[in-house]
C-alpha cells in the first residue's frame, strides 16, 4: 500500500482505540486535528466538528463538501474482541466504528489532502462531524447553518462498498396513543387500549403506499416499540406504541404522515417532519463520473447526514452497510485503499 493509505489507516487505528460515542467525540476530534496538523492543512473545531477549505479557495467557484462522520453508537452485546482493541486479523481491522464510518472518513480526509493544496476548478470544504448517528443538534447541521457560503455539491461518506447512493430515503418517526377505559379486568370492564393500538398496528404492518419508487423502491413502515398498562389486573386506558416509516421520493413527509393517521384510530403525532428523502439527478456530471469508473447505483433505505444538505448530495464509501451496529465490526483495508483512489478518481478532472 502506498503511504498515503497506511496514514490512513493509521488514523483509523487511533480513532478506533478512543471511545466516540455522539455527543462524546471530543477525544477523536483532537486526533483528527493533529493528523491534520501534520500535513499542513489548516482548519477550525466547533463543538467536536473539524472544518477545513483547500488552500486555493475562491468564494466564486463551485463548492463541494466531502463530510463524514466519527462519532458511533454503543457498543452492543455479542462481541468477541475489544471493540477498541483495533485489532488485525486477515487484512481485516476490527474496531467500533471501523466500518461505520471510520474507513470512509479516513479516506475523504485522505482525498481531501491529496487535493488541499493544488490549484482546482472548484472548491473542497472537508467536515468531520461529530453527532451523525443520534442526528444530534451539534453536528453537521450546525456547521452547515454557520458556513458563509452555499455548497453545491456534497459527498457524504457512508459505507456503500463503493457504489453511489444517488437517492435517500427520509423518515418519519411518530408516536402513537391509542386510548381507551380502565376497568377491572375480572368483570371485563373498560375499553382496553392494547387491542386498539393492535388493530392500528396491523394496519401498519399490511398497507402498501401504492406509488413505488425506480430508486428508492416501497414506502416502508414498522412498528418498533410498544408500551402500555400497568399492572396485570387493570384494564389500560392507554398505549403508547412508536411507527419508524422509511419515505421515498414519491412522497411528502406531511402526506405520508396524514395517509396514516387517517386510517389509525390512536393518536398519530410525526417527532419531525425535515427529515426529507434525499436524490441527485442521475445526469449531474458527479454521476456520470461515476459511471464513467464503472460503479454501480442504488437508493439507500438507510439515513445519514445527507439528509441536512439542501445542494444535491451523493452517498459513497468503502465498508459495507450490513457491518454497521454489529458485533465484530470491521473493514477491509483493501477497502481503505479502494475508496481513497475511487474518490481521487471522481474528482480529479470532473467537470462541473
């Protein structure tokens, strides 16, 4: 590998061995700060989130923004290694946040350099954000609101195996009541709200949003928690049960929000409605860049910080996205050196 990679990967080590969880990542903020200190590139920190432009940045040209993240989330049972041992086994580093999104913000920060000081035809803003995996208030939102220039174009490092994610999918979490009576429960009286909440789960679980996205595919929709009752004897007079509802391109969040609650007898309340479905025109020069290097496409089911851009945003980044949140989490550092010279390839000589 050449040396721009195993810095690389160096830096990922570092940033393994150091706990990160969001709103904790003011330790891994200081490693990247250092690294970026080494090479000479000049940047800023608010809060846990580093900022640098290349050298040569010139307000009237075109902007991109290459952004990832290194916070993580907890560590989940079932590992059976030191989650920040960084460990190496058959070219695979093993580590919390290895694979989401460490390799790939090591590899932006590492295109990034390559690019820093070298005349271009547009300008490079790199964001390493702190916050991304509990969309905290924090990260990348509050550096974009701070920038005294619009992007244009963003890059946004998620583990895609190196394939570009040309749409995102929004979300839409929603809290659900179903109310009824308390009553004995010996005499079976009261109205009880478990099996009200239950008829609107079903209906959650069967309905099918009828238009289907080329990209994004179906409109997804799942009942992930529920709660309600208290004690065994007690009819209960409420429920509170929690919808996570995946939305394609096809769909505003507010119409999807008031399809549901039309057809739900609880309370349906949407947490936000500004986590929109993200897309970029597959005739924008990035995509036909990309195609021109052979990668493939898809639209990503996952979230990710894309969802704060208002410019058209691509998602792309070595690691695979069935790693993320799992025990063992790894990436290749094969992987590493394929997304550092992919993303050199779709910016070196693209035109825009």
């Amino acid at each position: 590998m050449n040396e721009r990679t195993e810095d690389a990967l160096q830096l990922l080590t570092d940033l393994i061995r150091i706990p990160s969880f969001s709103k904790e990542e003011d330790k891994t903020a200081q490693i990247i700060g250092t690294f970026l200190e080494q090479k000479g590139v000049k940047f800023e920190r608010l809060n846990n989130n580093l900022i640098s432009r290349n050298k040569f940045f010139d307000e009237s040209k075109y902007t991109i923004v290459l952004n990832s993240h290194h916070d993580t989330v907890k560590v989940v049972d079932g590992w059976t290694r030191d989650p920040f041992g960084a460990e190496v086994e058959n070219e695979k580093l093993f580590g919390l946040g290895s694979n989401d999104a460490g390799g790939c913000l090591v590899s932006l920060i590492a295109t990034y350099i390559f690019f820093y000081d070298k005349p271009l035809d547009y300008n490079l803003i790199l964001i390493a954000s702190a916050e991304e995996e509990n969309f905290g208030k924090n990260g990348v939102s509050s550096v974009l609101s701070k920038l005294d220039i619009e992007p244009d174009l963003g890059i946004i490092g998620e583990p895609t195996q190196m394939q570009m994610a040309v749409a995102e999918k929004g979300l839409i979490v929603i809290d659900g009541l179903a109310k009824g009576e308390s009553g004995h429960v010996a005499y079976q009286k009261g109205e009880n709200a478990i099996y009200k909440a239950m008829d609107d789960i079903k209906w959650i679980s069967n309905y099918q949003f009828p238009k289907v996205s080329e990209t994004l595919g179906k409109v997804m929709m799942s009942a992930t928690q529920v709660e309600g009752g208290i004690q065994h004897n007690v009819i209960p007079d409420s429920c509170k049960f929690v919808v996570d509802v995946r939305v394609n391109d096809y769909y505003g969040l507010k119409e999807v929000a008031d399809i549901i609650s039309t057809n739900c007898s609880s309370e349906m309340t949407p947490r936000s409605l500004k986590w929109h479905p993200s897309r970029i025109d597959m005739n924008h020069p990035l995509v036909k860049k990309g195609k021109s290097l052979d990668l493939d496409y898809y639209g990503s089911s996952t979230m990710s910080d894309q969802v704060h851009f208002k410019c058209p945003t691509m998602k792309i980044g070595p690691g695979d996205s069935l790693r993320s949140h799992t025990a063992d989490e790894y990436i290749l550092k094969g992987e590493v050196e394929q997304g550092i010279s992919t993303y050199i390839s779709l910016l070196e000589g693209l035109s825009l």
